[in-house]
C-alpha cells in the first residue's frame, strides 16, 4: 500500500470533511501550531477567489495577522449572512480589522465549535477578535489544567467567552483563592469554574463575604454551595431569600454542632428556583409581601451602610486627633526625655 503525503491527505481532508476542523485536529494533533492551519483560510485584503476553488497550501503564502475576507469565510462553513455578521464584527468599534481576527477563529474551530458557535462566542464577546492565538491557546490549555476538559471547556467558552480575555494570573488567583480561602476541593473548583465561569472576574472580598454568609450565616458546607450554584446568584437576592425565610420563622442559623429546631430548606430549592416558585412553594407567601419585604430591606441595609461609613469616618478623624495631640506635646516639650527601649 502506498503512503499518501501529509499535504494530500490534509488536502483532501479540508475538501471532504463535514468538520474540516476537527478533521484538522486529528491530523495534526493537538499540540500543532494553529498558525499553519491559518493559511488555509485567509486571504489578503481585496484578494479576489474564485467559489469552491481547492486551497492548498503552496496556492497560500499568508501568514497570521492578514485581514479576513468574505470569500474566506465562506470557505470556513460560515453562510453569507455569517460572513457579512462576522466581518462587521471584525471591524466594530474600531478603524480596521484586527490584526488578530484570523487566529482568533482558527483557535476556536481547533477547539470544536461549528461556525455558527463561533458567531455566537464572538457577538458577546468582541475583545476576542483584539486576543492573539497563542495567548488564546495558552488560557486554554490553562483551564484544561483547572479540570476543564474539552466539554466543559466547550461549554464555558460559548456561555461565558469573556474569561479567554483575562490574563492567567488572574484565573489562576481566583482558583487559588477559592482553594485555599473557601476550602473548596479541586474538583469543586472546577465545578464552579464549569457552571459560573463569572466568577472570575468577581472582587475577592465581595466572592469571600458570599462564601461566609453561605457558610455561617446559612449554615451550609462547600457540597451545598456548589450544587446549589451559589455564585451565580447576586448577594442582594441571597440575602434577600434568606432573611425573608428567617423572619417567617421558615429558616434558622445551625448552632455550633449544625444543629437547628426546625428544618430548613435546601440552599438549591430557594435559590436555584424562580421568584414565583420561591414566593409561593417555599416561602408561603405572596408576591406583594415579598415586594414590600425587599423594600424594606433595601432600607435597613441602606441605613446599615451609612452607619458603617460613619463609624469609618470617626475612627479616621480619632485616629488624626491623636496625632495632632501627639505632635502638639512635641512642640511644647521638644527637649522630652524619650524612655530608653
């Protein structure tokens, strides 16, 4: 039998293939540079091509960083309307197309993604297009190490694309803190990275206080949280169906031992539950106690908030007041005899 070339077989591959991505993928192997994937489908700008004419590779001698064309996108599997979607993308807020626009939807077919899904993930997130393909590959492979394998990965990226913006440290700060703070499990980081991916872009402090409301407050233990996918939830809201159940008598805070007089609801059946269902099925309530309710704590918390920043600001003007004492002695008695350490 006789060995067909790589180019043929790549070739033939791209002409072939209902996937030509994933088919690209196998051929290569996932480690190949995307780059040279890359020739395959750009052109440069004003490029005239002929429709369904073959591509190979000694036809492109286009590198990353030329600009898309219409007739390119078309050979990618993107319909006309795709194409003339995507390009507009391309250039949207900005003079010209980014130099980086080729690679970002190569990285993203190598990843799976049909072209309809590669539309998809580029309409909510246009800062994709400004992101270099190595820089993209490396967040990749980065939340495949936070155990983020290619479905779940798949399913972040088209969910919440904004995270493939933000640097490695940050991501990696997040899931460290998430470890080491909260006490969470690998695995429960990754679940939490899985379902709200949003959580990386979340003030440290404000991700923390949530956690310990959860955990203190509510009395719930790190299984619970994630399951109940408490992250996705504002704090407002949390806080809001918690004290609402609290002051019906319908929710207690465990004592020490985790220990309470009633039952309480799971966090995952008044959390992860319409408004309407919480109100009524676990609640007992109506829709216009609850109204009047989260006015009401809108208020307390309101005036909670202005009384913490006084406090603030007196132990500031306290803190001033005893330095200007301070230096006030100083210059009345310069010559004072300091006691010897």
């Amino acid at each position: 039998m006789s060995v067909v070339p790589g180019r043929q077989v790549l070739q033939w591959t791209l002409r072939n293939a209902t996937c030509p991505v994933l088919s690209i993928r196998t051929i290569l192997g996932r480690h190949k540079p995307v780059f040279s994937i890359c020739r395959l489908y750009c052109s440069t700008h004003n490029q005239a091509s002929t429709p369904h004419q073959p591509t190979t590779l000694s036809q492109q001698q286009l590198q990353p960083g030329r600009e898309l064309s219409l007739q390119a996108l078309l050979d990618m599997g993107f319909t006309d309307t795709q194409a003339d979607q995507m390009l507009e993308q391309a250039t949207q807020g900005r003079a010209g197309q980014s130099e980086h626009a080729t690679s970002t939807l190569m990285v993203l077919f190598v990843l799976g993604f049909k072209p309809s899904n590669v539309l998809k993930v580029l309409e909510k997130c246009p800062e994709l297009f400004c992101v270099k393909g190595t820089h993209l590959e490396q967040r990749m492979d980065n939340l495949r190490r936070l155990g983020l394998l290619e479905g779940g990965l798949q399913r972040v990226v088209i969910h919440y694309p904004q995270i493939l913006t933000l640097p490695l440290k940050r991501v990696n700060t997040v899931a460290r803190f998430l470890k080491e703070k909260c006490a969470f499990t690998v695995q429960q980081v990754t679940d939490i990275l899985r379902d709200c991916p949003a959580v990386v872009q979340y003030d440290l402090g404000q991700l923390e206080y949530k956690f310990q409301y959860a955990y203190f407050r509510l009395g719930v233990r790190q299984s619970e949280i994630v399951k109940s996918k408490l992250f996705r939830v504002p704090l407002d809201e949390v806080r809001g169906r918690h004290c609402f159940l609290e002051r019906r008598g319908l929710y207690q805070t465990p004592d020490k031992k985790g220990q309470t007089l009633i039952v309480n609801p799971k966090l995952n059946d008044f959390l992860a539950v319409p408004e309407e269902t919480y109100v009524t099925n676990v609640a007992m309530a109506t829709q216009e106690e609850f109204e009047v309710f989260k006015k009401l704590m809108a208020r307390e918390w309101l005036e909670y908030d202005d009384c913490q920043e006084r406090d603030m600001v007196a132990d500031s003007d306290d803190a001033e007041d005893d330095d200007d004492s301070e230096d006030e002695d100083n210059l009345k008695n310069p010559y004072r005899k300091r006691r010897k350490r």
